[in-house]
C-alpha cells in the first residue's frame, strides 16, 4: 500500500535518478515503522534504468529520527526485532542497487543521521546540524550507527555528541566528515541531483564496485583486501563497457580529467 509520507519519482533525461523524499513535515520527517519497511520497500524493488538515488527530507528539517510516539515498551526481544528492522531497511539502502546521496538540511538527527550514514555521499546545506539524542533520552542507536557513524568520524567523536549531547553545525559537521559537501541553504537537492546525473553516467559495474566492493575491502586485512580488490578490478575491466570507455579516451573522444 502507498505510503504518504515517503514520495518516488523518477527524474532526469533517461529518468535515470530516483528521486525519494520523505513527506512527513509536520513530524520533522521522523521515522515510524511503516516508513521504515517503505523505505526498504523502495530500494528492494528500484525499477529497471534507475541508477543513482538522492534522498531528501520536506519542510526545514530532513530527519527527526526515531519516531519516539512508537517507542512503546518493548520487551528485549522486541527491541532487538525492532533494530534489526532497521538494519535491513538501511542495509538495502547502503548495499542496494545503485549509489545513493543524501540531500541534508536542518536535523540530521538520530536515526535520520543513521539514514544518513547509510547513504554513499552526503551534501549538507549551511542550515543542517548533527545530533545524536539517543543519549540524553536513555536509550541507544539501534539503526545502525554504532557501525556507520564512527567510520564517518571516529567513535570518540560520536561517543561525545551522545555523551554530552554535542550538536554539530552544518560547517563544522563537513570538517569532520558528515558530509562531503557543503553548500549553500537551500541547495543541497540541487547540488545531489547535479551529483546523481553524473554518478548515473558511471559504467554500472563500476558504481557497483563503488558500493558493494569498496566499503567491504576497506574492512579486509591488507592482504585480503588486496586479492578482492584484484578481483573486482579484473571484472570491471572486461565489460564491453569499460573497453569502449579507455577506446573512446585514447581516441581522443573522451573527456580529460581537468583541475575542475
Ligand atoms: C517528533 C519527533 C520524533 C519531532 N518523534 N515526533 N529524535 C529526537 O530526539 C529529536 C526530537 N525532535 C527534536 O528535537 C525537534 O523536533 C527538532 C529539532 C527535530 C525540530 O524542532 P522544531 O521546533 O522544528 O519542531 P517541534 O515543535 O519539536 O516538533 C514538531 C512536531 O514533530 C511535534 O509534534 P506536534 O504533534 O506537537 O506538532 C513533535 O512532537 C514532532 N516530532 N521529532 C516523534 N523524533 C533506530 S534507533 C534511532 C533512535 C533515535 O532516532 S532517538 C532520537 C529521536
């Protein structure tokens, strides 16, 4: 059944982009469980000819969290169902189908920075701030920030925002490593959609490699990792595509890197 506070659409020339935003201003866009299945719903069953994703929020913020009016008394097995959930939910978000960027305004908070982190690039807009509430209301992260956010910057980081309920402004938040973009308010679905169109021209193996390999290979001992990523390469490389793509640059028909 639709849910209505979650929008798809597809966008762009090709209508390449999904384009997924979360519709539930009045609740600054918090999480419940029905929008946490339609989120994983979304990513299990991306249509043919989508290959990038940008995910936003509407109103001034782009994720509250948690929906807390649903944090009922939850047994322990209940809790742990309840994580669980929405581990799988942010797992076909980050090793789904195609790369993902977050559009970022306002509260990036709770789970909405789990979400966040769970994306493969962040822009922020000057307006964004970071936070990890959990601490301050006694409970946890439980949608996977314990693994994601202290990859984006550092667990004593992340252990002091929840310790002393630290927030981090849009600028200070890019420094860190929240985002890797910082633009202006009012931009950031600009500037992601701009991103999307471009990381939609990649090869599909490539942004495959980019998504699935890449973030596995960086948690493999050395050795390890190396043999994987000879793998990938190996793969990548004997795609009709790749060869066209090195063919069309030694013949002078393809863009050269430029200082940008
Ligand atoms: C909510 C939620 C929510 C707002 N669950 N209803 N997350 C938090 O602890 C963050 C809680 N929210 C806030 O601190 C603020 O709402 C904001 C800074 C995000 C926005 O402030 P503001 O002034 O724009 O909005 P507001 O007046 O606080 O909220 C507007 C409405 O949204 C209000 O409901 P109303 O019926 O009184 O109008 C709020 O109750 C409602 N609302 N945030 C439910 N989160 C997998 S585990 C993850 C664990 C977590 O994410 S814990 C962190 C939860």
């Amino acid at each position: 059944m639709k849910n209505p506070d979650i929008h798809f659409e597809r966008r762009g020339e090709e209508q390449e982009v999904a384009v997924i935003r979360l519709t539930r201003p009045a609740k600054r866009n918090a999480l419940n469980d029905a929008l946490i299945l339609a989120i994983r719903d979304l990513f299990e069953n991306m249509p043919e000819g989508v290959r990038a994703a940008v995910i936003d929020g509407e109103g001034d913020h782009f994720c509250a969290g948690l929906d807390l009016s649903e944090l009922k008394e939850r047994d322990a097995g209940q809790g742990l169902h309840h994580s669980r959930m929405w581990h799988a939910a942010l797992e076909r978000v980050q090793y789904g189908p195609v790369p993902v960027i977050a559009a970022l305004h306002g509260a990036v908070v709770g789970g909405g920075l789990e979400l966040a982190s769970a994306c493969h690039i962040r822009v922020a807009d000057e307006s964004t701030f970071y936070a990890l509430p959990e601490g301050s209301r006694g409970i946890f992260v439980g949608g996977g920030g314990a693994v994601r956010i202290p990859r984006l910057i550092g667990a004593s980081r992340m252990a002091d925002m929840m310790l002393t309920g630290r927030v981090y402004n849009a600028q200070d938040g890019e420094k860190i490593g929240m985002a890797q973009y910082l633009v202006p308010q009012g931009s950031a679905f600009d500037k992601a959609f701009e991103l999307a169109v471009r990381v939609a021209q990649n090869a599909p193996l490539t942004n495959y490699a980019l998504i699935h390999a890449l973030p596995r290979i960086a948690e493999q001992p050395a050795d390890q990792g190396f043999l994987t990523e000879a793998m990938m390469a190996a793969i990548a490389q004997s795609a009709p595509e790749a060869k066209q793509r090195v063919r069309a640059f030694l013949d002078g028909k393809a863009a050269k890197v430029s200082k940008g």
